[in-house]
C-alpha cells in the first residue's frame, strides 16, 4: 500500500510539474498579446556616453510618441573589460552610461536591445573595425580585397573557433550593462561565404549561415535565456521573391531557415515601395515572429506598414523604424513621425483591383481581406466620393472613368480610399508584341498585355508598371487601318530609383507591319507627379501598325536608367 501511495504522489507530482510547464508555455505565449505590438526604432551612432545623455533627454518624448522599444546599435563602441584592445575610437559607451542611460529608459517604458553587427559589415569603405584589425587572421578573405576594394564589408571567419571565444564575452558585457533581455545580432548583406577567396568557399552557404544563428541561440538564448533578434535578408529566397541582391540572398543562404529555431525574431527589412510582402507571409507559415523594419522612403514605409499590420498575426511582432545616420531629434524624425501617424490610423486594409480588357468595355473585379468593399465611379476627378454602392458583382464600364473603392467592417473604414484610372482609346486590348520582354525583378499585375489594358499606373510598384532594362520597342496592331492623332506614352521617373523618363521617343506607322514609316510627330511632354506624359500629334489615316521605340536614358555615372511604361495610348 505505501508502495502503491508513493507511485500515486510520483504520478501527481509529475502530472502537476507537467501542468505547470504547460500553463507557463501558455502564458509565454499570450505574453506579446497582452504588451501589444513592439513600436521600435534602431538608433545609429550613439556611440559614446555625451551621445547617449543626448538621447536620454529625448526619450520622454520618444515613449509618447509610442515608440517602447530601442534597438541600440553598439558594435565595438563600448568600454569592453573582456577585450579592451577591441574598442572603437576614443570615447564610447562605458559600464556606467549605458546603466545610466537604461534608468532613464525603464522610466519611461522603453526597453533597450542592444545590437552587435555579427559576421558581415566587419568592415565600411576602406576602415575595417576592430576585431580585423587586431586579429587579421579571423578575417573571412585574408590577404584578399586590399584597401576593401571590390566587396560590400568585411566578414569574418566563423569557422575559427577563437571568433565566438572573443565575441561573446563581449555582448555578454553590453548585455549586462544595458540590462536587456534581448540581443540583435545583425547578420544582414553577407556576400562573402561563396567567395573563392573565402575561408568557407566550397561549403553550402546555408549550412554555414545556420551554423552561425545555432552557435549564438545555444548561448544567448539556451544558456543566456535572451530573445536573439536578426536582420532576415539572408534567410529570403530572392529567386522566388523578388527583392533583389540586398534585400534577399541569391546565393542559398535562404535555405538555413529550416535548419534554425523558430524561436529567433526575424528582423524583416524592405525600403522599396511595393504591392506585397511576401517574406513575412513566409516568415509567419514558418512559424516565426517576424519584426518588419523600415527606412526613409515614406511611400514604402506606408505600404510596408498597412500590409503587415492588416495580417493580423500574433506573429507579427509590430514595426521598427530604421535610422543609418546619426538623427539629431528623433521625435522629429520624418519616417516616424508618418509612420506612427499610420500605425494609430488603423487603416491597415487595402482594395485590390483586377481587370480584364475588351475592345468595348472593361470588367473590373475589386478583392480585400475584408469583405465588405464599397465603391464609386467618377467620370472625371479622384475627389473622396460618396460611397453608395457596396461591391458584390463584377463592375463594366464602357468609358473612360475613375473607380473608387474602400473597405469597410462591421460599417466602419478600415482602409483608405483606393483609385483606379482606366482608359479606353484605339489601342486597347489590342494585340501587341514587344522586341524584349519586361524584367521579371519588378512584380506586375500582368505581361506585356498592362501596356494596352486602360488601366493607369499611379505608385511605381503598384503592379501597373512594365521595367525594361533594355530599349522599349513595341508594335500594336489595331487589326485594321485606322485614323488617329495623337500617340502617348506613359513612363516613370525616379532617379532615385535609376528610372529616368526615355532619352528619345520614335512613332512608326505602316499598313501591313512590314514596311514602317516614321511619324516625324510634335512632342508635347506633361508631367503628373513622377509621371510623364509623352504626347505625339500627329494625323494618320489607314495605318494598321503603330510601333513605338523608347531609347533609355543613363545616369551621371554612364549607367543605364530603367524604362517604367504603363500605357500606350493610341487616340
């Protein structure tokens, strides 16, 4: 019987530390739920304790901004006790400022995570920082890339054992000194591991990449027991989404996600303007928690916002704003003011629009992750319209026109008011071949058919636009002899972007598409914001074939710009 009640007592005593751990898995779970999403900034060149009591004076102001999370960029700037001859510069950030700086943080409801550029950017321009200079033999290329010449940064060596022996004691006293709970280890923009200069060429990137986030979560997270935060680039697939070279990896890095914890916070950062996110998408089906990260281009930082926050994941942890530069002020800093402003809007949600192209009409469909969708129809302007129609059927129009569209629930705006201009002119839905197909770098709504669909780019990643990297040529046939007067072309500009309007525009005609003619045309150019408007008057009777040339421009530096065309418009 005593026998029998000891293995009773063991069976409860178990079943009740099971019970335990169960209910804290629990509560850990609903944990992010309960403190609300992470409103986070990444703060650069705040390297010293003089800088650090400068922003210490902003940080009320920060916290009612609703900022609660500052991810502080340390690197070797610190008074380290491990390495001493791993400090960066004569003054930094010692044991007693930073412990100061976190009093004033705690105070105000902001946590600090420190973060420490791991592996890549070991170097910026020709100054390499500390750890390669000290010790050039954990270089990742050594005796390779003099001066720095012909790479992006530096990397090191994670291969060598005697790397992580000086690196982590050193977040270990950053860590320390700031009281955090968490650490970012960078981990962005490695280009190196590949290299044939690299001390790792001939490895799977990925391999060695996971290799990298495993060593640092066994310790800090494991055996530390803190959130190890990275930037996420390096784990995105770039040949199926289509970010490009910076923002995702081409060269297999992307396959170590499924060989690292889920329990790592994805740092997911994207500058660009565009229709969708997919990576966080991505992320989230994986099971990870994603932080998505956002720099200076308002326009992307909007969409990038509204996109994630409209997910309504309890793993997607909130937003942080990016700063690589010193910012003086940052509750002046534009990107947060503006994106704070969108984050209290809650009009997260968006309207989608698909059409399909006749001769005669248009049917466009609209979509939203909310059901209720509200739309109008204005002949002639994009003013915020009365809605009075709630979307159930496809729309037709048979004119040119503006269709605007909200979504709504449970009758209030969850989004803004999206337009859509169409067109309806000679070339439409007509047949048209071009000499080069667009880039497939840049997502679009269609082929080459969005240059004669009506539909009327506005945002340059809107899906409405076809990128040449390369001269446009493209011929329409209107399927018999037709007169017109004016052809138009509709392209963007943004340098910033190395998209720049065509350098020159020729107009051919012909009968039978064989034999072309020049239309020695009046140019008349009109610009809408980033757009212009390229009109050709002219005045044609019984051509079949119009054949349009667009000759792309270049930089200042003799690079070639891209060509964004929307439309070609034959009237």
């Amino acid at each position: 019987m005593m026998k029998e009640n000891r293995i009773l007592r063991q069976i409860f005593s178990l079943c009740f530390l099971c019970s335990l751990f169960f209910a804290f898995q629990s509560c850990d779970t609903s944990k992010e739920g309960k403190q609300g999403k992470i409103i986070g900034i990444h703060i650069l060149n705040y390297t010293s304790d003089s800088l650090l009591n400068v922003l210490g004076k902003q940080l009320p102001e920060i916290s009612a901004m609703g900022i609660n999370t500052i991810f502080l960029e340390v690197d070797y700037s610190f008074e380290f006790q491990s390495h001493p001859e791993l400090r960066q510069g004569k003054s930094f950030i010692t044991k007693k400022g930073a412990e100061k700086f976190t009093v004033i943080a705690k105070s105000n409801n902001i946590t600090i995570i420190p973060q420490f550029q791991s592996l890549g950017h070991q170097s910026w321009a020709d100054k390499t920082f500390p750890l390669l200079t000290v010790y050039p033999e954990l270089d990742l290329t050594p005796n390779f890339f003099e001066d720095n010449k012909n790479i992006y940064c530096r990397e090191w060596d994670p291969l060598n054992p005697k790397v992580n022996k000086i690196i982590f004691p050193m977040i270990d006293e950053i860590v320390e000194a700031f009281d955090s709970k968490g650490i970012h280890i960078g981990l962005d923009e490695v280009f190196l591991i590949d290299s044939v200069q690299a001390a790792t060429y001939g490895l799977q990137p990925s391999s060695v990449f996971a290799m990298v986030v495993n060593q640092f979560h066994d310790y800090f997270t494991k055996e530390k027991g803190l959130e190890l935060y990275i930037w996420a680039d390096r784990l995105i697939n770039g040949e199926k989404i289509k970010y490009g070279v910076w923002e995702s990896s081409l060269n297999n890095t992307w396959q170590a996600l499924d060989s690292i914890p889920n329990d790592v916070i994805l740092a997911d950062w994207h500058y660009t303007d565009r229709k969708s996110y997919e990576s966080v998408d991505y992320f989230i089906d994986k099971g990870f928690r994603v932080l998505p990260a956002s720099y200076n281009n308002l326009p992307a930082l909007e969409s990038f916002i509204k996109y994630t926050y409209a997910l309504e994941h309890d793993n997607m942890l909130g937003h942080m704003f990016t700063t690589w530069h010193r910012v003086k002020n940052v509750p002046d800093y534009p990107p947060v003011v503006r994106g704070i402003e969108v984050i209290n809007s809650k009009m997260y949600h968006n309207v989608e629009f698909t059409s399909v192209a006749g001769e005669e009409h248009i049917e466009i469909r609209l979509n939203s992750k909310i059901s209720d969708i509200r739309y109008s129809i204005d002949s002639e302007t994009d003013a915020s319209p009365a809605f009075g129609s709630e979307y159930k059927n496809p729309i037709i129009i048979t004119e040119s026109a503006i269709v605007l569209a909200q979504p709504f629930k449970g009758g209030n705006a969850v989004g803004d008011v999206i337009s859509a201009k169409y067109l309806f002119h000679k070339g439409l839905a007509k047949e048209i071949s071009v000499r080069s197909q667009p880039s497939n770098k840049y997502e679009t709504n269609k082929g080459i058919e969005l240059l004669v669909d009506g539909r009327l780019g506005s945002r340059l990643y809107d899906g409405n636009w076809a990128a040449f990297d390369t001269n446009f040529e493209a011929t329409i046939d209107l399927g018999k002899p037709e007169a017109f007067s004016k052809v138009i072309v509709r392209t963007y500009f943004d340098p910033d972007q190395w998209i720049l309007a065509p350098k020159e525009t020729i107009i051919l005609a012909s009968e039978n598409g064989v034999i072309f003619e020049e239309l020695h045309s009046k140019l008349d150019r009109k610009t809408e914001g980033n757009v212009n408007i390229d009109t050709y008057k002219t005045y044609l009777t019984g051509a079949r074939y119009v054949r349009v040339i667009c000759i792309q421009d270049q930089m200042p530096n003799k690079e070639d710009a891209w060509l964004f065309i929307d439309e070609v418009i034959i009237e």
